[in-house]
C-alpha cells in the first residue's frame, strides 16, 4: 500500500478516503465521471507535451531533459489509458458473453 501512495504522490494524484455506501457519489454515474477526467489528464499532458516540443523547436527557452520527460509522461499515461480500455472492453465481452 506504501508503494501505491508513494506513485501517487509522484503523480500528484489526490487521494481521497473511500466513499461510503450509499452515497450519492457512488454508483456509475461517478465512474463515468471518473473516466472522463482521467482521459481529460491525458489529453492535457499529450498537449502540453506538444506546446513544449513546439517551443524547443521553435527556439524557444526551454530545458530539452524537461521537454522529454513531459513526452515520456504524456506517453506513459496514454499507453496506460489504452490498457484501462483494453481491459474494460474485454471485460464487457465476459459480461456479454454471460447466459442468462
């Protein structure tokens, strides 16, 4: 659990004590939600990604090391992101494939 909120930390990922049953947060409504900003953060980082590439060809006053580690983050979240929809559309798949 230590290494989960040290990853955290690293990624500025506010964390936030588990909601309780019943709540109105709970239910789809916040995991859709949840999705939404998640892909909205990645989104994010492939643009700033973008505007600092842009800069450091451009002339621009920017530190290329900072240049490549924002390309590096921006691909390591989309790459995960991808991972997130794989896993979820394979776990619609055992759900649609479920008899009833």
């Amino acid at each position: 659990m230590a290494s989960i909120n040290a990853i955290q930390q690293q990624l500025n990922i506010p964390q936030t004590p588990n909601p309780l049953p019943g709540k109105p947060d709970n239910g789809p409504e916040s995991f859709g939600k949840f999705l939404l900003e998640g892909i909205q953060e990645v989104n994010q980082m492939q643009q700033d990604a973008d505007r600092a590439v842009e800069s450091l060809f451009t002339g621009g006053d920017v530190n290329p090391a900072e240049v490549l580690t924002a390309v590096q983050k921006a691909d390591m979240s989309f790459k995960m992101m991808l991972q997130v929809r794989n896993k979820m559309m394979q776990a619609y798949a055992e759900v649609k494939d479920i008899r009833v």
